[in-house]
C-alpha cells in the first residue's frame, strides 16, 4: 500500500469563489477519465464554462443549486447528481458548505432502471 497527499488549490477560474479542488490521479490508458473532489464553501460558485468533456458532479453532502445552458438553477442536494454533456455550459452554486465529487470523462454515462431522473 502506499498513501499520497492530494494536491489541492483553490480554484478561481470562470469567476469561481469558495472552492477548494482536491485532484486525483489521472487514470492511464482510459478514455482520459478523471475525478475530482470539490469542497465548495456556503455561497461559493464554480462560475459558468463549457463542459470540455461529460461530467458528472455528484453531491456527497450539503446542497445547492445548478444551471445549464443559459436555463434556470435547479437544486441539487446529497444523493444527487448532474450530468453535463460535451459542449454544455453550466454553472453550479453551494447554499451551504456542499462536498462534491466531479467526474470528467469521454465515456459513455450508462444509467439504467437504478438511476431515477428528478423533474421540478
């Protein structure tokens, strides 16, 4: 076994505040996936910008709001998760202190029967 530090910075790009990104690793020979740990302060934004690839940001704990496409916010909270096309712009917004996991990839995103999609 071996342990490792995370390397984390704040991020302030496309007008974010508050957030706090913990990267790990790349994974090798794979479509490029990569996963990312956001701790995103109550108030905090990761400012809008355009998907490069899907993404996945899933809500481990606390709650907020996300926003595609020019379109309204919509909450979002633990046990929840948005999913961001190639080419999409989005935006996301913490109403408290919200810990997140973001998942980039070029893969195919299989959600079957488990994953129910929530309308407003």
């Amino acid at each position: 076994m071996r342990i490792f530090a995370l390397p984390a910075r704040e991020i302030s790009v496309h007008s974010s505040h508050g957030v706090v990104m913990d990267f790990l690793p790349r994974i090798a020979r794979t479509d490029g996936t990569r996963v990312s740990i956001a701790r995103i302060g109550a108030g905090g934004t990761i400012g809008v910008h355009r998907a490069p690839v899907r993404q996945i940001f899933a809500v481990v704990d606390g709650r907020g709001e996300v926003a595609a496409g020019g379109g309204p916010r919509r909450l979002i909270e633990a046990g929840q998760a948005a999913v961001w096309e190639p080419g999409e712009m989005h935006q996301s917004w913490a109403g408290v202190d919200m810990l997140v996991a973001i998942v980039e990839t070029a893969g195919e995103v299989e959600l079957d029967e488990h994953f129910v999609e929530i309308h407003d």
